[in-house]
C-alpha cells in the first residue's frame, strides 16, 4: 500500500520539469470558447432569412458535382485508384508481412491466439451484441471494421494496415482521410478549394488572436509548441507559425472545445508525412524547411489543417469541458486490462496507481509521448486503415502497450516508482518492428475481446 508521504511527494514533484520527473496530468487549461462573446464569429456567419426563399437551381451537372462533399466515389476511377494502391503497396508482400508478424507474435505468447485471427484482412463476423462494462455502465467497444463494404477503398484500407511506404504514404493518407477525393478528375480542383478556404480563415479570423476574447487561446498555443517535439524541426521560424496558425483557427472554429493541450501534438504526423514530399532528407527530423517553396509550404499547411480537422471531427468529445471522451477511454480501457491480465490490474490498484494517472495521457496525446515520432507515424498507417482507428482500435493499442511491461510493472513495489515507470517507458530505440508487434497483439486483442466478448469472464 502506497505511504502518505510518498503521495504528497507524488504531488510536490507533479509540476517538475525535471527530465524524468513524475509528469502532471493536464488537459483543459480555459473554459471552452462562449460563441455569445465571439461576436466577429457571430458577424461571420450570414443570417437564415425568415421567409421562405426558393432555392437556386444549379444549371449544369458540372456546377453540381463541383459542390457536393468529398466523399469516396465509387465511379469511373476504381480501377485507377486501386493501380496506384498496388503499385507501391503490393497485396502479397502485405499480407506475408502481416501474418509474419502474427505468426512471431503467436511463438513468443502461447497459446493464447485464437484460431483465424490472422490479421485484419481476415475478420470473422461478430454473432452477439458486445455486453455492458459491469463497472460505469458504458458499452464495450466493438470492432465495426466488419460492416464496411468491399471497394476501392476498403482495399485500400487493407492494403495500408500492415504500413505505408513512404514515397505513398502522403497520398494514401489524405484518401484515408477522406480529405482527398478518390475521383483523380476531382483532386486538383478539390484541394484548390480547401486550400483556398483555408487561407480565407486565416484573413478573416487570425489577426483576433490578439483580441481580449481570444487572446487568452493564443498565448497558451504560443507557450506550447516550443515544448513540442522534434524540437529542432518545430522551432523553425516557419513551422512555428505554421502551427500556430493551423491550431487558432482550429479553436476559433470549434469554440465547443477551443484549443486543449494536446491538440497541438496531433498536428506534427501530418505535416512532417506531407512536407516529406518536398524534402528528400531521410532525417526529416532535422530537415531544413526555409528551402521548401512558399507555395508548396501553403500547400502543406492547409493539407495538414484539413487532415487534422478529420482526424479531430472523430475524438472531438475528448477536448469538449471536463474531457468526457478521455474520461469514458480510460475507464474502458482498466475493464479491458482487469480482463487481459488481471495480475497486472490488481498489482496497480494494490499500489494506488490510478489509470487516470498514467493513461490519459495516453488518450489525450495518441501515445505521441510515449513513442518516437517514427513510431507514432506507422501507428497512424493503421490507425487510418482501421475504421474509426483514433477512437476504438487505439483502446486496443493502449492495453497491449500497457501489457507489454508487465514484468516491469510487477516488478515495481512502490508507488512512486510505479508511476515514475509508466510515465517515462523506454521507448527511444523503437522501431518498426516494436510498432508491429504492438498492432499484432491489439488486433487479437479486439478479435477476442471485442468481437467475443464473452471470452473473458470476470
């Protein structure tokens, strides 16, 4: 049991910034956005008429596909987009990897793989309904990989699962996203017109930031991203301002959330995998971005703003007041453990380590603190890949991470440390290989657990 004394040094050392001190948890720092006291926000958006108004016709099919939404067209290009898919992401070197690395995995765990669960080209259908957590009464994720349909880009989706090279990584990621139409016609006009609404944000919206109302959000995104990592990289006079831009936009258009730490680090996998298409420097870690073209600069920042919006639109209620969408992971996340291992779950609660403490990070960050950037990159192949990847499959990769140390974990008897350990893990040589596995055992954690929930039994 954890002494009194070592909790009060817990929370004296919490605001440390002592390389390998205890990290305090943080997340909301400002109370949401109010849109009453937005008023240029307010003046922004065009007032509905009363009356009714008869509606425009559009006069040309032309006018009228140019104005419907981005989303994955199943036409004339089918067979384009899976040439260019294959051409990089050849079907038979995916699916030897992945099942290489299934099949490593299975020798070094037992017996514990279940038959068929080969990789996610190859998901059996759920036959019962995922029951109720015993504990907050929330409902077990379920894995909804199963009711896509079979197309383009589904194939793309299984074609990307195992990793993307990175010559095509930018590409399959902005179709992915949705953000990149799959209809090739459509490509350049689409993204001339998100760029260009991008850019109309940043006219209309960017010089508030220094506004009574708003200043408070553009201090505090000022203040974090010289914190952010690749410092080298981040710290670059144009790729600070390129961040701060893309982040107050963000908030002033999302005033249910505003800007929350942690939000900050979801912009860097974007723009470090889009800025490689302009950079042939293997370390882009360090690469030097004042020799990229302005234009194709405003091309990645907007790129990156519209990928990140995406990516955001699905997890969003972790960054609304109080965080509920972090709240609701990390409880689901202890039921998924006290199921897996209950020797580690029990080890933690007999010490007092609450997985609030350590995991919300987790959820807040995407495990981007917990990883190398490169790692957190091929993580965002699957994560894309999988439906709704950001929010259920990366429960998955959480408790296989946490997992993954359970002998250091048991091996801990004290609450400091404990805490000091899974919030510092030695990460820093990982690699591809490490990220593999990691995606390995969450997949056959989620074929056993949430697509047959009554596998483990409490």
């Amino acid at each position: 049991m954890a002494s009194d004394g070592a909790r009060k040094q817990f929370w004296k050392r919490s605001n440390s910034k002592v390389p390998g001190s205890i990290q305090h948890v943080y997340g909301a720092q400002h109370p949401p956005f109010d849109p009453l006291l937005h008023g240029t926000l307010l003046k922004a958006t065009p007032k509905v008429p009363t009356t009714p108004v008869k509606a425009k016709r559009v006069s040309t099919f032309q006018e009228f596909e140019s104005n419907t939404s981005d989303a994955w067209d199943a036409g004339e290009d089918d067979d384009e987009l899976l040439a260019m898919a294959a051409e990089s992401l050849n079907t038979a070197v995916v699916m030897e990897t992945a099942n290489r690395v299934l099949r490593n995995h299975s020798q070094r765990q037992g017996c514990h793989k279940p038959p068929g669960a080969l990789g996610p080209e190859q998901k059996p259908k759920p036959s019962v309904e995922p029951p109720l957590v015993p504990s907050g009464d929330l409902r077990l994720v379920k894995s909804v990989s199963e009711s896509h349909t079979s197309g383009p880009a589904e194939e793309l989706r299984k074609l990307s699962w195992s990793g993307i090279p990175k010559p095509v990584r930018a590409i399959t990621w902005k179709l992915l996203s949705g953000y990149l139409p799959a209809n090739v016609d459509r490509r350049p006009a689409t993204l001339q017109r998100k760029q260009k609404e991008y850019f109309a944000f940043i006219d209309h919206y960017y010089d508030s930031r220094t506004d009574e109302v708003h200043q408070d959000t553009y201090r505090q995104i000022h203040i974090d991203i010289p914190r952010m990592s690749p410092e080298a990289l981040i710290l670059q006079p144009k790729v600070t301002e390129i961040f701060e831009r893309i982040l107050f936009i963000w908030a002033i258009r999302h005033p249910a959330s505003g800007y929350v730490q942690g939000i900050n680090d979801l912009v860097t996998p974007f723009f470090v995998v889009f800025i490689c298409e302009y950079i042939d420097e293997e370390d882009v870690d360090t690469a030097d971005v004042s020799c990229v073209p302005a234009d194709a600069l405003r091309n990645v920042e907007a790129d990156t703003y519209w990928c990140m919006s995406r990516l955001l639109d699905g997890i969003q209620d972790n960054y609304t007041f109080a965080q509920p969408g972090i709240q609701m992971k990390v409880k689901i996340l202890e039921e998924l453990v006290s199921r897996i291992d209950g020797q580690v779950h029990r080890h933690l609660d007999q010490h007092e380590v609450r997985y609030l403490q350590f995991a919300f990070r987790w959820m807040n960050n995407l495990l981007m603190r917990e990883v190398p950037l490169r790692c957190t990159i091929r993580l965002w192949d699957t994560y894309q890949s999988e439906p709704e990847g950001f929010a259920h499959f990366h429960l998955y990769v959480c408790a296989a991470f946490l997992v993954r140390w359970r002998k250091e974990i048991l091996g801990e008897r004290d609450f400091q440390e404990l805490l000091l350990f899974l919030q510092n893990l030695p990460t820093a040589h990982w690699g591809d290989e490490d990220v593999s596995l990691l995606l390995a055992e969450a997949y056959r954690l989620k074929f056993v657990f949430a697509d047959a929930p009554n596998h483990y039994k409490k």
